[in-house]
C-alpha cells in the first residue's frame, strides 16, 4: 500500500519518513490555504487576497531569483508612476527596488558569501549627500498628507531612499557579467511599456481613465485636449522613453559613424529613436541625441570617430532643417524640437517655444529677485505648508505653485532651493566625480563585453550634469537617477577587476595549450 506515493513498509526508513511528513505538511497547508482563499472570494476581502499575493510574490522571488532579482531594478526604474489599485500607492519602482532588496536580505542570510565591494571613493560621496540630506530633514522636516502633516511634499525624500536601496542592492548582489552587460536592455524594456501605453492613449484618448485607474505615470494630454476641445497640435511626450533609451543603447553598443550607414539595420532603429524624439517636441532630448553622438564616437575610436559622428549627424539635421519651409512642412511637433536651430519654423511653433523660454527667464529672475529661497546656504527644504499649498491649488495659478513647491525647471536653482548652496557643492562633487570615473570605467572595460554598459552610463554622466546645469533639471527626480547611474559605474568596476584574473589566467594557459595540441 502507498501513501502519498511512499509504501507504507518504507516508512521504517527514516530519509523516506522525513519525505512522507514533507508531503503531508504540504498536502495540508494546500488545503488549508484553499479553504481560506475560498472564503475569502466569497465575502468579498479583496484586501487579504492583496495581501496574499504580495506574500506569495515577495516569496517567489526572494527565494527562487536570489542574486538575478537586481534585475528588477533596471527592469522599474523608469516605471516611476504609482498603482491607484493597492491599499498604499507604491510606485512600481518602489516595487522592484524593495523586492529586489528583500531578496538581497533572504540571500545574505542563507549564504555565507561576503557580498561587500571593495570601497570607492563614490561610496564616500554617496555618504556625505545622504549625511547631509538627513541633516536637511531634520532642520525641514517634511511628511504627507494621509499622515495628516503640516508640511506636505514628501515623495522627493522618498524617491531618494529608493535610490539609495537600489544603489545598496546594485553594487553587491549580480554577478553575471553575461546579465550586467545585457543592463541596458533592461532600462529599454520598460521604456518600450511606457512609450507603448503613451501612444495607445494618444490614438484612443478614451481608455485614459481606465488605464490611468490600474498606472498613473503616463501623458494624458490628448484625452485633457479633448476635454477642453484644445486645436493647438499635440506633441507625443511619450514616445520620449522609447526614443531616448533607443538613442543611447545604439550609441552604446555600436560606433556612432555606422548608425549612418543605411546598409545596417541600425540606421533605421536610430532613424526610428530620432522620429521618436522629434514627435515629443522637446528640445533638450535633441541636445542629448546629440550629446549621446559625439561621447559615444569619442568613446569608441576618439577624435577620429568623433568628427565622422559629428559630420554625418549635422549634415543629417542641417538637411532636416534647410529643407523644412522649402520643400516640405514637418509637423509643428517636431518643428518645436528643431526650432533652436537656424530654419523656416511655423509662427506658431515659434511663438509657443519663446514663450516657454521666457515664462522659464522671468520665474528666475523672480525667484533671485523677490528672494523666494528664504535660506541660499542650507536651503528650505522640500515640500511646502499645506495651508498654503491648499491655498495655492485653489487659486489655479500653476506658477504660483511652481514657486511654492519649488520646481523651477532649472537644476541649480532647484538644488539650492531644497538643500541650498552647501548641499549644491556636495551634489556636484559627486556628479563631477561620477562622470571622471566613467570615463575610466570605460577604458577599465575595453575589451570585455562590460564595453557598452560602461558606455552607456559615462554617456549620461558626462553629459547629465552640463544638461542639469544649463539646459533643465531638477534636484528632486535626478538625485535619484543619479544614486543609479553611480551604483552600475560601481558595479561595472567590480565587475571588471574579476574579469582581469580570468583574462590572465587565459593568457598564461594559452602557450601551454598550444604545446599540447602542436601535432608531433
């Protein structure tokens, strides 16, 4: 007779009895939880099947990813919109940084593995902002509005304690060099969802509130046009996510020069990265394509690939240009990203851009003039009164709340106004910093399939601060980026200095293999 597969007369064997107990506990812990699954389901307590779910999935994936769940990092870290639809709002960003955390947690734990880097002179820098952001928060403490606080505008802090979890998690837990140097192409998936759900939305403007009901961070102007029966032409900022990660990944992983050949199936997937960008009508993104050309070709063959890349790059776009009120009429979209260059622009989209430089000019100057940042050394802190802030919404003056909440679409002005000019010299001695240690990341990684991953990052932190500084940032979004971007430079140069014994210890063999097999 068998029991649960076992015979009965191997249960005197104590190894076949242990499995007989494991089978049996598992049979009725099964039971037990179908019962209770069922019982739910039918009073209507959706909130402990939420619950139950959440266990099952933080299970599953700090027990059966282990070292692979950094992966849902990079996998999230662009989802930066919350889910309506849980008991608490998380961002799924949130979501993939605290699971992969909880599954570094499990796996320190049951592994005896030493996980900690070698320190960096990074990791210092990261320290002083944090010491020195906790030092803000205590001198401006801030909270949310569900806690009932005084002062709302919480989430940058947040935002920022999720960079740093990811920043932990990133630069001790993979070690795959095979996964790391495919790192990228985890940042483009998401960005292909978003860019995906953005245009779904622009061509059927009626699913944004069903969509936006189950995911929050996605462009709702052309369902907001349609409400207001708005004719101005409508830019598809979505499709930024897509364009940009597109742009980079292709300047990374192939010479810039042979993006303009069209015998490569690359031209056509940067040709589709450039439409991308051009149909969101921003700017400053063209200035990154730009930017992400001319690293990536000095990066790859120095000068010399930096003035083939140059060359081909602004004889496309001058063609683009001195063609556009002669020969054809682009659509104002991409006039508007274009328009900073000397060409035929519509009047409209010409009107429209200047008075967005200088609504940007004029809340500056009126932020230096009428000393709207109370303190320029260690700054005010983030969020705002909630009296005021209520205040302020009611008033439906969407500069005035710019200025309270302080987002003023420049990064310095930003950084001094949440952790003034001391916090400003730390965040660019770490910014500065990361973009030197890029570079040599890159040359560190010469050679080795790490190559375009570090290519990849120095694009973003070469560039990233001039863009911050001079083009647009602000201190609240890219502090966590930047926890980041710095955490896979880390990782790059962990990553690299174990490839080196393995190439030596390859170079030292070779001689003596090529004995063996010499015929004799």
């Amino acid at each position: 007779m068998k029991l649960l597969g076992i015979s009965t007369d191997d249960l005197q064997n104590p190894p076949m009895a242990r499995a007989f107990v494991m089978r049996m506990t598992t049979l009725l812990v099964g039971i037990a939880a179908a019962i209770i699954v069922g019982y739910w389901v039918g009073n209507g307590q959706n909130f402990y099947l939420m619950c139950l779910v959440g266990a099952l999935v933080v299970s599953l994936v700090a027990f059966g990813m282990q070292r692979k769940a950094w992966i849902l990092i990079p996998l999230t870290f662009l989802l930066t919109g919350s889910l309506p639809k849980l008991p608490i709002p998380f961002a799924v960003r949130d979501l993939g940084v605290c699971l992969a955390a909880v599954s570094y947690g499990t796996y320190r734990v049951l592994s005896q593995e030493n996980l900690r880097p070698k320190p960096h002179l990074l990791d210092l820098l990261v320290g002083l902002n944090v010491i020195y952001l906790a030092f803000n928060l205590v001198k401006h403490p801030v909270g949310f509005v569900i806690f009932g606080s005084e002062n709302i505008g919480g989430r940058p802090v947040i935002n920022i304690c999720i960079g740093l979890v990811a920043y932990w998690v990133m630069i001790r837990l993979p070690n795959s060099v095979n996964l790391v140097s495919r790192l990228p192409y985890f940042v483009l998936v998401s960005a292909t969802i978003l860019s995906g759900l953005s245009l779904l939305l622009y061509i059927v403007p009626s699913l944004t509130p069903a969509v936006s009901s189950w995911y929050t961070g996605l462009d709702n102007s052309a369902y907001l046009n349609t409400l207001r029966d708005q004719g101005s032409y409508q830019r598809l900022k979505g499709l930024v996510f897509i364009g940009f990660q597109l742009f980079l990944v292709l300047c990374a992983y192939y010479s810039p020069a042979t993006l303009f050949d069209p015998r490569r199936g690359r031209f056509y997937a940067m040709l589709l990265a450039t439409i991308c960008i051009l149909a969101t009508g921003f700017r400053n993104y063209m200035l990154w394509a730009m930017a992400s050309v001319a690293i990536g070709g000095w990066m790859y063959r120095r000068w010399r690939e930096l003035i083939i890349a140059g060359l081909f790059g602004a004889l496309l776009i001058a063609l683009l240009c001195f063609g556009q009120g002669r020969f054809y009429h682009l659509p104002d979209t991409i006039q508007r990203s274009l328009v900073f260059l000397p060409g035929q622009w519509s009047d409209v989209v010409v009107a429209d851009a200047e008075e967005s430089s200088t609504w940007r000019f004029q809340l500056w100057k009126d932020v230096i003039e009428w000393k709207y940042i109370k303190d320029w050394w260690f700054g005010d802190g983030f969020g705002a009164n909630l009296q005021d802030a209520i205040a302020t919404y009611k008033g439906g003056s969407n500069r005035e709340f710019i200025i309270l909440s302080g987002g003023y679409h420049s990064g310095p002005l930003t950084t001094i106004r949440y952790v003034g000019i001391c916090g400003m010299v730390f965040f660019y001695l770490l910014s500065i910093s990361a973009a030197f240690y890029s570079y040599r990341c890159v040359n560190e990684c010469r050679g080795t399939p790490l190559f375009p991953v570090a290519i990849y990052f120095a694009i973003q932190l070469i560039w990233g601060p001039i863009s911050y500084t001079f083009v647009f940032g602000g201190y609240d979004g890219y502090m966590p980026e930047l926890l980041f971007y710095v955490a896979c430079l880390r990782l790059l140069f962990r990553m690299s200095d174990e490839l080196k014994p393995r190439t030596i210890a390859k170079t030292r063999l070779a001689p003596v293999q090529s004995l063996a097999t010499a015929p004799a």
